[in-house]
C-alpha cells in the first residue's frame, strides 16, 4: 500500500505562489511537524504562512536552503522520513527526544557533517545508507536500541572525528573497525566480543566497558586458547598442541590421550612454556603499538594543518561550552548594548552550543537559544580581561562600552557581554557563512569550489572598510584591531565581509606567555598588547597576499628554507623573493588561473599588499588609503558608505568615546 503523505489544511490553503517562495525545504518541515508534534505544542510557531529561513525557530539556512536543525528535549516522536529531503542539511541533532523505530534510508543527506540522534529509542540494525554520509566529522547514536553488528564499512567514513555508540544492544566484534581521524570512540554497554585492534587501543577503558567479552588494551590481555588438535599420528600432530596467544583462536582445549602420542609429560610442559613465550611477544608487541599510537595523537595534537582547517568547518559540538559559568563566586551579569535581544545568562547556559574555532583569545561558539535566536559567544581565556593583561574590571568594561558601541556593516556588532571572576563572555551577531579562512583553505581537493577572483576582491574591499571604520571610529583612543588574520574576516547571510574579534589584544597575557607570531604580525610587534594601527595594516597586507597566493600563513607551508619561523611562513618575505626573480606568475593561486583577463588586477592586489607590508611602519599606508586603491583596481568610485571613513571624516568620535572620558 502506498504511504499517504498527511500535510496540515493550513499549508493546502497557501496559496500556490507564496508556497514557491519561501524555502524548497518548508513542505518536509512541515510534514514532519505534523508527525512528530501531532497536538501542536512545541513546533507551533512553524507556520505555513512564513517562511522557515527567517521565522522558525531551531532552523538555520544559507541561500534558502536548510542546513542545520536542532530539536533537542522537546518530546517529540514519529518518523524521520521527511527529513531525508533535505538535502542540504549540514547539522541535524534530536537528542533527548522520544524517537523510535529503525532509522531511515539517509543516503540523500550527503551535506551531512554532524549528526546526533543519542538518547531516543532508535531500533535495528544501522542502515546501509550510513557509511556513504561521506563528510560526516560527527556521529552520535548513543542511548538507543539498535543492534546487530558495528559494519566495518563505516571506515568509508574517513573524516570521522567522534563515533558514539554507547548503551545500545550491538553485538559480535570490532576488529575491522579502523577510523584514522578518530579522536571521540566509545561502545561501553553493548554485547560486543573480541579483541579491542591496535588502532582503537588507544582510546579509555571507559569507551568498552560493560560488554560481554571485549578483551585486548585498554581492557584486560586476551586469554590464550589452542586449536583443537588434529588426528593423532598425522604430521601435524605436535606442532598443533603448542597453544596458540593470538585471540583470535577461540576454540577449546581437547584433551588428547598421552598414549597416543608418546610423552605426554614433555608435550604439556612445552605447551606450558610455549604459552610464556607467546604471552610476552603479544604483550611486548602490543606495547609497542600503544606507545606509537600514543605518541603520534599526542603530536598531531599540537597544531596540525588538518586539525586546524577543521575548527573552521564547525565540527565540535556540545550541550554546555561554558561550565565554570554555572560556579561563580562572584556573580555577574549581562550587559546588553542598544537595539541587542535581552535574555539571561541561563538562557545562554541552556542553548545548543556548536563550536566554531579556537583564537588567541578563546573559544567562539554558535548558541542556539530558546527562541529559536543564533548568536557567537565568545568565551575569553582565562587570565584574559580583568586580570592578567587586562589590568581589572573597569578597564575591561570601559573597552566593552566602545566596542560595543561600532555599528558599520562590515563589522560584527558586538551585543552583549557578560563578566565576573571566573567568566568572561561576548556576544556577537551570529555570521552563518563562515571564515574567509575556510574559503580559502577548506576542503581543498576534488570536489572544491574555488573562490572566484572577483569574490576575493570584494572581500578584500570589504574587511579594508571594516578595517578603516576601527581604526577611525575613536580618534582619542586610535582603536586597533590586534589580530587581523582570515579566520576573523567572517561572512554574512549575503556574503560581505564582516572584520570581527577586534579590540582584544587589551586583554592579551604578558608577553612571555605568547608565542611568535602566527604569520601576520608586524616585525616591530613585540607586545600584543600594544599594537598599533600601522601594525593592523602590515597583518592586512599579509591576509591580502594570503587571498593572491592561497598559502597560509599559520599552516607552516613548505615555501623553503628561511621563508619562516619555526615552521611559520613569512609570507611576505617568500613573495619578495619570486617576485625579485622575475618569477612574478609563481606567486598567484592556482585556482585563479581559470579566470581570464585578472592579470593586471592581481598584479593591483599584490601591489597594495607589498606596500601594506613594508617592514618600515612610515612606509605603509593609512587603511582609509589602502580602501581607495583596492576600489581603483577596477576602477569603482568611492562608495557613499565609504565617506564617512576617510580621515577627514568625524565619523562617530565624539559619542563612541564619549564612555572613556
């Protein structure tokens, strides 16, 4: 019998042309609505009549498409057949819900990076359709019903970062399971058997705990057990009754008659001996294996390219990234500027929180509240802001009150802060389409879209302005950035350049405490903490050079001897070298040579970035000077939003500094 598609009478009565004009992701939205919250009590504000890119609540998009949902601890319960069409979807997490049943075909959501459906009551076998989720970082199926056997293709995953499968009812063995990139494993409260393999024997005891038989490290050695012997009298007779270490021989002992054979005292004693011998091989190998593996995670932990690129793509997820604000001594509050949305730190505590990367600063998530609003939360390291370099909480307030208080469309407007001893938190406006860092850098390989030329330029453009609107916003205080680098030039929903992360390096550690530089530093930048606007313009004419080679400063590309530091490129110093050469052409992405009649342009760019680059200060321009060339490279006239930054220009002076007076 075919399955009867049931839509509520509000969405039949919509009229056809305002249905087509809202996401193509609306009508599965709503079929699964009407199934998993039939009384209409915890989605009743996903309504037919508006569009879900823009007015429901849980629901994120980018270009009119869905691409993270995340319904958590909302009793809901059906089927997830609706959402398989959906495509785009990147993020999907119905944890804590009363889902059942076997989980659908998912074969279609091929954007898939995180998916976490723990603690429902999922049954069944794991789809077929699993291991070709292909992009998948996250997996979370943890607290269910499913059983049957962990497949060993699910090391098609080969990006997996976490795979969770705790408290479910899987059996049989893990030995085919081999996931390289795996950093998060666990499968305690299952029936599984078996040796744990070397590749996953670096990983807790606490991750195979509470299965039927799974033995190997970190859990106990394996017990040596011998093959059964064969027919007495034939060749192999004694060799067989020397027992075998390896686990993988499961059968039992038989006891074969001593008259059959001859000396049968000699032959249990060399047995016995045979054994000592096996187990201290075994347990020497294994040793060894651990050691290697423990080794090479502890040092791809310290910076690796990949591991890096990944902070970028969204990957780590949590339910609390803030745990020490839930214990203060000292309790704060937050402090909202104007225009922002007003809600309480438990509002905050509460919200779905998926990290977005780790800076100098701290650690930036995307906060999903309540209401359905998205908002960056930053979470300053400690000793950072009233304290350590900070120099107290009235330093750090008044910082916040300028900040706070830069409006400009190519800066992310700083919303709300919270402070107290142990907690320091900044809200932002949430920008959904990422880093110009991952744009450059992400997913490179078969299957990328470049960054076309002409994007590049206008994102150059664009975080110039946002640049030029810092530096001239406070001329009393000549505001700074600190930390102009790619992974803080973010994008919004209509992909302008927005500069964000500004006005920290204040509450930067002491100088002995911060490494070298990560690439963009000015030479004469020695204290963080005193950086200086001609020190902005140097670390903007790297991320220029950044945008024209598609190298990356803080990655430790391999560009020759003496081209870095410790690792680190100096990038500026490589361009000077090919371009000395002659050799010019060498120094441009290769994924801008697709495009044709860019040659001149490019050579524009990289003009401006040699200038900004200077390794004398005096010689660099003023930003509202490097704004004006970057527009004259394809001849467009000065902007109207791109008078009020000129340096002749009061801008917003008087009222921005008004609080530090």
């Amino acid at each position: 019998m075919a399955t009867k598609l049931y839509l509520p009478l509000s969405l039949l009565l919509l009229p056809l042309s305002l249905l087509q004009a809202f996401s193509p992701d609306t009508q599965p939205l709503l079929s699964f609505k009407s199934s998993s919250d039939p009384l209409n009590t915890t989605l009743h504000s996903w309504s037919p009549s508006t569009d879900p890119c823009t007015s429901w609540p849980f629901v994120t998009c980018f270009q009119n498409r869905v691409t993270h949902l995340v319904l958590e601890s909302l009793s809901l319960r059906g089927p997830l057949q609706p959402l398989t069409s959906l495509t785009h979807l990147r993020l999907l997490s119905l944890k804590r819900n009363h889902f059942a049943g076997p989980l659908p075909d998912l074969s279609n959501l091929t954007s898939l990076k995180l998916l976490f459906l723990s603690h429902n009551n999922f049954s069944g076998d794991l789809p077929p359709s699993l291991p070709s989720l292909s992009k998948l970082y996250r997996l979370d199926l943890s607290h269910n019903s499913l059983s049957g056997q962990i497949p060993a293709s699910l090391n098609r995953l080969t990006h997996l970062l976490t795979l969770r499968l705790e408290a479910n009812r899987f059996s049989g063995t893990i030995n085919d399971i081999n996931l390289p990139s795996l950093q998060d494993f666990n499968v305690s409260g299952n029936s599984l058997v078996g040796q744990i393999p070397s590749s996953l024997s670096g990983f807790p005891k606490s991750g195979f705990g509470d299965n039927q038989a799974l033995c190997g490290s970190p859990m106990e050695v394996c017990k040596p057990v011998s093959e059964d012997p064969p027919r007495p009298g034939s060749p192999g007779a004694l060799a067989s009754t020397v027992v075998s270490s390896s686990p993988a021989t499961t059968a039992p002992i038989t006891k074969g008659n001593p008259s059959h054979v001859g000396g049968g005292r000699k032959i249990s004693r060399l047995a016995i001996i045979s054994i000592i011998i096996g187990d201290v091989i075994v347990l020497a190998v294994v040793s060894f294996l651990l050691y290697c593996y423990v080794a090479r995670r502890r040092g791809g932990g310290k910076g690796a390219s990949s591991s890096r690129i990944l902070e970028g793509e969204k990957i780590v997820y949590s339910s609390s990234p803030y745990p020490a604000a839930q214990q203060h001594s000292e309790r704060g509050k937050m402090v909202f500027f104007e225009g922002a949305r007003r809600f309480e730190l438990e509002d905050l505590l509460r919200a779905s929180a998926e990290m977005l990367g780790k800076g100098g600063f701290g650690t930036a998530y995307k906060a999903v509240l309540d209401d359905g609003d998205v908002v960056a939360v930053k979470r300053l390291k400690e000793g950072s802001g009233g304290g350590g370099g900070g120099g107290g909480k009235r330093e750090f307030e008044q910082q916040m009150e300028v900040l706070g208080r830069l409006r400009h469309p190519n800066v992310v407007g700083l919303k709300a802060y919270y402070f107290a001893r142990d907690e320091k938190l900044l809200v932002f406006d949430y920008m959904p389409n990422g880093s110009l860092f991952w744009l450059l850098h992400g997913n490179r390989g078969p299957g990328r879209t470049p960054l076309d030329w002409t994007t590049r330029l206008r994102i150059a453009a664009g975080a110039a302005r946002g640049l030029t609107f810092i530096h001239n916003s406070c001329k009393s205080l000549r505001l700074t950035h600190g930390n102009i680098k790619s992974t803080n030039i973010l994008l919004d929903k209509a992909g302008n350049a927005r500069v964000s992360d500004f006005g920290l390096s204040l509450f930067a550690p002491p100088t002995a405490s911060v490494p070298r530089s990560n690439g963009y530093r000015a030479p004469e930048a020695v204290d963080p903490r005193k950086i200086t606007q001609k020190a902005d313009v140097y670390s903007f004419g790297v991320l220029l050079l950044e945008l024209l080679t598609g190298k990356c400063p803080s990655l430790g590309d391999n560009l020759g001897p003496g081209m870095g530091y410790g690792g680190v490129v100096d990038l500026p110093r490589w361009v000077q070298s090919v371009v000395r050469e002659e050799w010019t052409a060498e120094v441009f992405d290769l994924e801008l040579m697709r495009y044709k009649d860019i040659e001149e342009e490019m050579v524009g760019l990289l003009q401006v970035a040699m200038t900004c680059t200077s390794a004398a200060p005096d010689q660099r321009p003023k930003m509202n000077q490097v704004v004006k060339m970057i527009e004259e490279i394809r001849g467009v006239e000065v902007s109207p939003s791109h008078e009020a930054l000129d340096s002749d220009s009061p801008s917003v002076s008087e009222d921005t500094c008004a609080v530090s007076q």
